[in-house]
C-alpha cells in the first residue's frame, strides 16, 4: 500500500491507473511527470481528452467516430459502394485502413452478440446492417469480426439476417500469420489453416 | 502512418502518446477507451489531473509535494528530526517511505548536478539544505541519490557544502540487490560490493 505525499497526487494516481494497462506504479510515474509539465501544458492534455469525449460523433451511415455527421470513408466518392466489411469496434476499422488493401466502405456493429455480458442482437447495429444492404447498393459483405466464439454466434446471426437478400456474404482469411513459423503456430489455428489451404497460384497472385 | 477518422481523437492520440512510456498504438487504445466511457467520467479524469497540476503545494522545509504548506511528514511529531535522507526526487521519498524502514526527515534536492543538461547547485535545493543542518538538530545527513556520475558529483558538491558543520554524512549502501544471483550482477556493482564489504555479524542483524 503506498501512501501518497497528497491527495491531489493520490486522486490523479487513481484515475491513471484506471486506464486499461496502466498500474499503479506507472500512474504514478505519470502524475509525477505531468506535475513537472507547466500547468498550460497539463491544460492542453486535459482539454483534448474532454473535447474528444464531448464532442466526437457516431457515423449516422456506418457508426464509426468522426467529426461530420458522415463520415470521411462514407462520404469518399472514391470508395467502393458495393463491399461491405462489417467489423466489432472503431479501431478495427483503422486497423484495416493502415493496410491499404480495402477500398469499400464499413459498418461498425459495436460489439458481438455476448449472452454472459448481456449483449443481444439489438444492442448492436444489426438491424442498421440488414437496412443498408436492403437499400440494394451492396452486392458483398464482409465479416471482419474477432475469431472467438461470441464473434463465431454474431457472423451467423448475421449470416441469417441477411439470407434471401441476394448480397454474397464472405469472410476474412484465418489461418498461420505472415512471418510466423510453423511449429510455433497454436494447434487450432494450423489445423484450420490445413482445412482452409487455398489454391497456390491463386495465393501467389495477392 | 495512421489515418485517424477523427480531428479530435487525432489530438487525444497526439496528447496521450507524449506521456513516458505510451507510444502512438497504446495512446490510441486509451483514446478509444476513454471515448466509451461516459462523458462525466472524462471529466472526472481530465480534472483529477488538472487539479493536481493547479493546486499541488511544495513543502517549504524539504520541498516534497503536499497538500498543506508543511508536508504530513514535517510535521509527523513522531519522525526522527535528527537524521536527513537526501533525494533527488518525490517519487524517491515515496519510494524509501514504502520500504517502512526509515523515520527521519527527508529533503528533496530536485535533481542532481548536471552540466550537460544545463543543471548546477543553484538550480537545486542545496543551499535550503544547508540552511536547515546549520539550524543544529540534524545530526546525519544521508545520501541517497541515483548512482550515477551526476549523483556522484553532487554527493561530493554536497559533502564539501556541509563540512565543518559537525554533521555525519552517510550515504546508502550499494551492492548486488537482494534476490539476485551472483553470476548475472553487473560486474561494476560487484566489484563494489566486494570492495564495500561488511562484517558478518553486522550483517546478519539487519
């Protein structure tokens, strides 16, 4: 149990160390640092956590964060209208953009179907989902969603919401990552990449 | 480079990631963090830092933060006021506090004698330290600065400042640290630590 010299030290430590991968003795360290900041600086910090809270915007087409109330990937002439990719969260979506490989547009469900937490179908964007793909533009979505169970329940609930609508539905690659060696690869993750093997001059061409 | 959908997450990631430690990935995971959160949530979090910056108090006799003009340790009626440990930093006092093996007082110096960095005993608290040794009532000083050349150098700038006031001035010991194996030591400290030797059976009462 450490005592601190001052509640005010005390309180900042808290709210730090609050922060997911951050302890106690690294809030620490960052409320001393932030102490030996001018109290402007520490004012800049502080104004650009609140701002971002108060006043960030949901994409009213595809849920993602932004500053309009569509987005700057929605409202990109350039983007291909007629792919999908449904991901979990926004930062999925970012992740995909720093690949440069997908030229479509996104939805963000905001979650997977999770029982033990309480999330049902209708607290994510699901309903949004079946709606855009009615409106008739999309012909391909593409489930981007975790590989764990809750995301396994979540792309089939999906994969029935939107049977009969005539859109193909597919989904992204599982298999060994690029740069790993086979024999450290996890056994369930090898065994589908055996399962899931692709044509080798079809993969030689990506 | 990440595209962030977003201005204002832009400078909540750009803020985060000046933090020690936080690179942009992880300030970009707090920042999403932090946006799921509710809005007076943040601005708990955002004013707990802010506060502290705004109304943090230095105590007037050892310079430690506070929250009163003098610290809960100067003015602990049970604290030995005959001995000095002096640091270079607030979180050092936490630190040595946490150990629950000292009860004197503490003074902290601010840093350490670095020409380099533009830093010489006037930028420090080395005179105020004087002052208070020259009251009388301190009997031992003790060092326990970092063990680094600029430590060193101030020890020295401080052994020489105190001389002739009839104080015993003390330093830490340094060795190999408790629970190391011999073999991985570094061999400057272990080559310290047989030089520094101490007697057995002083040892043994520790």
């Amino acid at each position: 149990m450490i005592t601190y010299p001052s509640k005010l030290v005390e309180r900042a430590v808290e709210q730090l160390s609050s922060l997911p991968g951050i302890g106690r003795k690294s809030a620490l360290r960052l409320a001393l640092h932030l102490l030996s900041r001018s109290g402007s600086e520490v004012h800049l910090f502080a104004d650009a956590l609140t701002e971002m809270c108060d006043h960030i915007i949901y994409c009213r087409r595809c849920h993602n964060i932004s500053d309009t109330e569509l987005c700057s990937i929605c409202s990109n002439p350039a983007r291909d209208t007629s792919l999908l990719c449904v991901v979990q969260h926004v930062g999925d979506v970012m992740a995909i953009e720093n690949t440069a490989q997908y030229r479509g547009l996104y939805h963000v469900l905001g979650g997977v179907i999770s029982p033990i937490d309480g999330i049902g179908p209708d607290d994510l964007t699901i309903e949004a989902l079946v709606e855009r793909v009615r409106e008739g533009e999309v012909k391909e979505v593409i489930l981007a969603l975790g590989t764990t169970m809750e995301g396994d329940t979540t792309n089939f609930f999906i994969h029935r919401s939107l049977s009969g609508l005539g859109v193909k539905l597919s989904i992204i690659s599982r298999g060994v990552a690029i740069g790993d060696e086979i024999e450290y690869a996890d056994e369930v993750t090898l065994g589908r990449s055996i399962l899931g093997r692709t044509d080798f001059e079809q993969s030689i061409r990506l």
